[in-house]
C-alpha cells in the first residue's frame, strides 16, 4: 500500500450484481475503500484508466468472453505494474490460471476462488497480503499443486507439519503469517523452513515473494 | 433318346453297312479305310460340335454330311441301282459344308452367297437327276469305275444330252467353288479381329475344301471336254493329286471342330471382364476400357442413363448424346425394371454370338449395379459420418452450455446465499444470539461450502472450463496432476487446435489416466500429446500391469467411437508384463 494512505481503494469487477455487492461489503468492512463497481471486463479497464486503484478484485470471467476477466487482470499488471495490485477471484481450482497469472511476477497478486466470500476474513486477509506487494494463492489450489506432488519421493520425505508449511508458504504467507496461522513461534516457523529448502535442495529466496516462486515451481515440476 | 444320339446311331450305322459293302464288293482296301476314316472324322466332329454347342448348327449338319459322304461311296461300288444312286448324289456333302462355313457360326446369309447356294444347289440337283435319268453306264468319271454295272434308272438313255447337261452344271458349280472361296477370302479380310480367331479354322479348311471341290469338278469338267484330265502328270502325282483332294476334306470337320471350341473359348471375355471390373475400379472409364480389352473391339462406346436428370452421360459423368445404331455399329441396351441403365456401342460383328453378348451384358449389369450400390453405400456413410460428428459437437456444446449454467447460475446464488448466512450470523452475534444457534449457522455454512465445491467438481466434471479458456495442454496437465500414479507429460502441440479435436484428445488422457490409476498397478505413467502429419497424436502408458481392449468396458469404447466420428483411430496395445499404451490419431481437421 502507498506510503501515506491508510484506507486503500479497491475497485471490484464482476459480472453478477451479488458477488459485486458481497465482495464490496466485506472489504469495506476489512478497511478498504471500494471507489467502484464494474460490471465486465472493458467497464474495469476504463474504470482504472481513470482513476487507478490501489487493488482490482476481478472475476475470473466477465463478458465478453470467458476469459475476459482474466485477460484484464494481465492487462492491469501489464499497464501499471506495482501501482494497480491485482486480486483474481475465480471458480476454477485449475492452478494454470494462478500460474499464468503469476507468470509476470508474484508481487501484488492474488488468485482466490469465489468460495472465500463466504469466509469474509479469508478473503480480507488475501486482498491485505496482495495490496502491500505479496501474494495470495488459494490454499485449494496449493492443495491441487500438493496433490500432483504427492506422488513423488521428495514431498514424503517431509514431515507433516513441514507439508502444511510448504503449502503456506506457497499460498504466499510471510513467516509471521504462516506462525500465525499454524499457531506456532515465529522462531519455529523459521527452522521449518530452512529445513523444507535443505531436504527439498530449493535454495533459499531472499525474500517471501521470490520464495513463492521457488516452491511453485517445484511442485509444478513437469518431469 | 436325343435327335443328336438317334442320329449318330444312324449315321454310324450307315457307315458300317457302307464299310461291309465295299468289302463285299472287294473294293481295295486302302480306299475302303480311308473313306471310312474320313466319313467317321465328319461324325466324331459333328457329336462333339453337336453336344458342345446344341444351339449351333453346325453339329447336325456335320452328322448330315456323314450320310452324304458315304452315300457317295457307292458310286464305284459295282452294284446295279445302289451305283447309279451314290453316282448321282455324290458330292452333296460340299453344298452342306459350304453353306456351313458361309454361316458359320452363326451368321444370316447375305444375297449374294445366298444367291451362289441356291445356284450351286440347283446345279448339283440338275446334274444328279441328268445322272440318274440319262446315262447308261453311269459314269464319264475315268478313275472311279471302269466296268460300272449299268442304270436302272435311266429312262431315256441320251448320251449327248447327258454330255451337255454335265458340261453346263459342272462348268457352274467350278464357278460356283471358285466364287466360295473368293468369299471365304472376302469374309476374312472383313473380320474384326476377335472374329478372326474363332473363323480362322473353319475359314481355313474351308477355302482349301472349296478349292479342292472346284478343282475336282474342273478335272471332271476337262475329262468329258477334251477326254485328258485338268493337269497331266504322271500316275504317281494322279495318286498324290488324290490324296491331296482328301486331305483338303479331312481338314474340314477339324476346322468347325476347332471353330466350336473356340467358339466356346470367346465366352472367356465375360469372365475377363469381371476380373476387370474389379481392378481400377477408381477410374470412371474403366468399365468402357474393360470392355474395349475383353472383346478386343477398341471401338466400344458406354453411355450410362442419368435417372435423375433423364440423359444419357459418359463415363466421365458428362453429358453424351444416345448412342444410335449404325452401319456396323450395334446397340446393347441394359435395362433395369424397364427403364434403361447402360448402352453399348460394339461391332455388330459380336452379334454372331449372341452367348457372348448375353454374359458379357449380365457381368456389365451386374457391375453398373455394383458400382451404384456402393456409391449409395459411401453416401449414406458420409452422411452417418457427419450426422455423428454433429451429434456429437452439439452434446459438447450442450455440456459446455450447463457448465456455465452452473457457474453463473447456481454457483452464484449459493454464493449470496452463503454471504447472507454471514450477515444472518453476525448480526445473531451482535444481538447476543445464545451460542447453539451460532454454532448452528456456522454448522450451515460449512456445509454451504461443501456444496458449493461439490459442485465445482460436478461442473468440472461435466466439462472442464480449462480446456475450452486456456487448450488442451493445461487441462491435460490438470489430468496428469491429479492422477494418483506419477506422470510424466511431453505435451508438444503448436497453439490451440479446434474444439472436437481438443475435447477428444482430452478425453482420450482423461480415460486413459483413469484406467491407469485403477486397473493398472502401474507404478508410473507417460501421457504424450504432439503432431505428426496433420494428426494429434495422443498416447498414455503405464508400466502396469496390461490387459484392456476396447471392447473392454465402455469406457473404451465410448471412447473409441467419440474418436472415430472424427476420422480418427483409437488403439489399445497390451503388452501384458509390458504395460498398456492407448493411443488415438485425431486429424486435426
């Protein structure tokens, strides 16, 4: 979030009158200000080219056709890099979409599935994480990355507790995120961590954004 | 008993009685063989002509010229009355014989041999009955009977009288033989050459018999003129002279002998034909080609009756004028339930079997019938081939229809259905609502959710949005992801490829990988997806354990049929200990 604003603003696109109204009250109650509504792909573009937002919550598709909603959210990374953040809200669990999305870089981007209306404060914490430069990656959707993994030697050489910190790390939590969430030390979190990097032979991201990419690349090896 | 076996007998008979009373008579042997051999050949090659051809004449008139043969033995025989008899009708076995070889085999006479015939008949019928009637001692002929007994018959003994009639008929009937075999020449000269393998015997033997006839009656002729024969030699050439004029008979029953069976042979082409018809098939002229090389007439003309638009088109489908019967040119007309079908323009000359004909039209029949059964055949074939390649897009479309149904529809309700559970919950929460009832909710909402994932799955299931927003290769990848056996992708494909194609190929990995996690054992699997020659080529495999087939489950053959209404092939290879491959080639359209 820009130095010096304290309440972000939000733009939230979506072809059905409900998400839109729903995806609105619940981030104005998480703090954000929602400065307007758009009802399909091109509404949104011009929309931003007016008045830039600090964060687009787009659905995944909008008319006109079925991937519009994503192609605008491309478009927006693409135009205005780190001002306009960008949170795609989608009803497929397929992650290639997240991946593509994240293709151009993890900062400022999220991929939830619509489902995370329905827990306000998962989706507030998603577009929180997404609107400061992080990323946010649906834990289903990790869970369908995990899955593809599971067969492999590498991932059953990780304890459980390091499996859910794996797939945190890869939703694009911080530590303090992960430490919170697990409900453990932060200090705990950290050695977790390093040992996942040492038994998986990833080398470790200097930063959380880069370390999302590490571990989403590993589990979407394609060998 | 037949006509052909009561006339054999007959004729066998005869000869026999002939043969006993030439040795009666102490005739010389050699002769009495000879004649008796020549006489039989003419029986032997008639029964044979007769029972291989009943529809030909030639086999009777061949049994007739036995009797007129050894009618004619008589003449020298010394026997008052029989002599005088034989003497008289000789000879007549040439009239039969070159009426036969005129027609043969069987051809209408024309006017002028008809003409000849009729002359050459009336002449020999004159000189018999001036034979008969007139002379006393029968015979002028030098060789034949020196101390003939004398004539019976003869009324009114005329020796001048006798002398001119048998100088003007004989004079005739040389002019007659000579014209025969001008004719014969003439008939040769004119055959088309499939003609000409069949009459070549018969016209052989023929000319040289007529020859040898003319020249006999010429001898005859010289005799009674100028009391020396035709060519004077020595004896030992008047024997050889002899044996030459009985050779030239001899060649006779041999010649219609060989003409019957070749005859009988000619029928070969219909059975050429259908070889024909059935090679090179593809090219639109072959049937007149076919035809042209069967019956070796490179004249031949095809048309075929265009039901539809009511013409007459060639074989190349092009519209042709009707073929008109013409000098030489004849017409077959194929006909099917009395409306036409086909026309041929041949050689007329191929009416002179009409056997040949007959089969040569049934095996053409049966081919034009052939060839538009299976042109039916292949349309109504494309037809069922496009109407399932439409049924099968519009169940793909259908499916694709209730997926955004699901999305947009219900998907979303649940969605503001769920959201206002929220408000409903907090709201309970802010007023102080007892906590069974918040756990209630809460209970509601997780439930709600579960639903609402469920149906993601259902709507998944029913048709995957990846595959239609983003291709094949990441709805592949989302297969190969959730497969619980690892695999290994090579997915190598240029862009996306048209829908049927993509959704096929898709479910070709998604059975394939189902299979794989259920039946196989397998420890690891391959999924390949790429391009070769305008096909997807689409290939799972396992290291399991084998054993399915296509006919194996309906999953595989669901699949298999989805595949073929593309034009493509699905296989399954099993290699037992090897693992199974399935394997579709989908033309990229």
């Amino acid at each position: 979030m820009p130095a010096g604003r304290d309440t972000p603003t939000v733009i939230v696109a979506d072809d059905s009158a409900v998400v839109r109204e729903g995806v609105t009250r619940i981030l104005a109650s998480g703090g954000f200000e929602v400065t307007g509504q758009a009802r399909s792909a091109d509404e949104l573009l011009e929309m931003v080219a007016q008045d830039p937002p600090d964060l687009a919550v787009v659905d995944i598709r909008m008319p006109p056709s079925h991937n519009a909603g994503l192609l605008a959210a491309e478009r927006i990374r693409e135009r205005y890099g780190q001002q306009v953040r960008v949170l795609v809200l989608s009803q497929y669990l397929e992650p290639d979409y997240a991946l593509r999305l994240l293709g151009a870089g993890v900062d400022g981007v999220g991929y939830l599935l619509k489902d995370r209306i329905a827990e306000s404060s998962e989706l507030i914490d998603g577009a929180r994480r997404v609107v400061q430069g992080g990323s946010a990656i649906d834990p289903d959707v990790v869970a369908e990355l995990v899955r593809n993994a599971r067969a492999t030697d590498q991932l059953s050489r990780l304890a459980p507790r390091e499996r859910e910190v794996l797939a945190a790390m890869a939703e694009g939590r911080s530590n303090r995120s992960i430490a919170e969430r697990l409900h453990l030390a932060i200090k705990t979190v950290e050695g977790l961590t390093a040992m996942i990097f040492d038994k998986l032979d990833l080398k470790p991201g200097p930063d959380d954004n880069r370390r999302v990419l590490a571990v989403l690349a590993y589990l979407d090896r394609r060998d | 008993m037949s006509a052909r076996v009561v006339s054999g007998v007959a004729a066998l008979v005869f000869a026999i009685v002939t043969a006993m009373v030439g040795v009666g008579q102490g005739a010389p042997l050699r002769f009495l063989l000879l004649d008796a051999i020549l006489g039989l050949s003419f029986l032997v090659a008639g029964m044979l002509a007769w029972r291989r051809r009943p529809d030909v004449r030639t086999g009777p008139a061949l049994t007739l010229c036995v009797g007129l043969w050894f009618l004619g033995s008589y003449g020298p025989a010394g026997i008052e009355g029989l002599s005088s008899l034989g003497f008289s009708f000789e000879q007549y076995y040439d009239l039969v014989l070159a009426y036969l070889v005129l027609t043969f085999p069987q051809r209408r006479l024309e006017r002028l041999p008809r003409l000849l015939l009729v002359v050459l008949a009336a002449n020999l019928v004159l000189r018999s009955f001036a034979r008969l009637l007139l002379y006393d001692p029968p015979t002028f002929d030098p060789i034949g009977c020196s101390a003939c007994p004398s004539n019976p018959f003869a009324v009114w003994p005329n020796a001048a009288l006798s002398q001119s009639v048998e100088v003007v008929t004989g004079t005739v009937i040389v002019a007659a033989y000579v014209l025969i075999v001008g004719l014969v020449i003439l008939r040769w000269g004119n055959a088309p050459s499939p003609s000409r393998r069949i009459l070549r015997p018969v016209l052989l033997a023929g000319g040289v018999a007529a020859f040898a006839a003319a020249y006999q009656n010429a001898n005859l002729l010289t005799e009674i003129v100028f009391q020396r024969p035709l060519l004077a030699v020595e004896d030992l050439w008047i024997e050889i002279e002899a044996w030459l004029l009985f050779g030239a008979r001899a060649l006779i029953p041999l010649g219609f002998l060989a003409g019957v069976f070749l005859l009988r042979a000619a029928h070969g082409p219909a059975a050429r034909l259908a070889v024909e018809f059935g090679t090179d098939r593809d090219r639109p002229e072959h049937i007149e080609s076919a035809l042209r090389q069967a019956l070796a007439d490179p004249s031949i003309e095809v048309r075929h009756w265009d039901a539809e638009l009511n013409r007459w088109t060639d074989e190349q489908g092009d519209p042709a004028q009707a073929l008109q019967e013409a000098d030489g040119r004849s017409v077959l007309l194929l006909e099917r339930h009395g409306s036409p079908v086909a026309a041929v323009v041949h050689d007329a000359v191929l009416l002179e079997d009409p056997g040949l004909l007959a089969s040569v039209g049934a095996v053409l029949r049966l081919s034009i019938d052939n060839d538009r059964l299976s042109a039916q055949v292949q349309r109504q074939l494309e037809e069922v081939h496009a109407s399932r390649a439409r049924i099968l897009a519009a169940a793909d479309e259908e499916r694709r229809g209730i997926e955004r149904d699901l999305h947009d529809g219900a998907q979303h309700r649940l969605l503001g259905i769920s959201m206002s559970l929220q408000d409903v919950r907090s709201q309970a929460a802010s007023i102080g609502a007892p906590d069974v009832l918040l756990d209630r909710l809460e209970l509601v909402a997780v439930e709600l959710r579960e639903a609402m994932r469920e149906m993601r799955e259902l709507a998944r299931g029913i048709h995957p949005a990846v595959l239609t927003n983003e291709g094949l290769e990441p709805a592949v990848r989302t297969l190969a992801r959730r497969c619980t056996v690892p695999v290994d992708l090579g997915i190598d494909l240029n862009g996306r490829l048209p829908a049927p194609v993509e959704t096929t190929a898709y479910y070709v990995v998604a059975e394939g990988l189902t299979n794989v996690a259920r039946h196989s054992r397998a420890t690891r699997s391959r999924v390949q997806l790429g391009l070769e020659n305008g096909f997807l080529v689409v290939e799972v495999s396992d290291d399991g354990s084998g054993g399915a087939s296509p006919g194996n489950g309906s999953g595989l053959r669901g699949l298999s049929d989805r595949v073929a209404a593309l034009d493509g092939v699905l296989t399954v290879t099993s290699r037992g200990s090897g693992g199974t491959c399935l394997r579709a080639e989908i033309p990229r359209l």
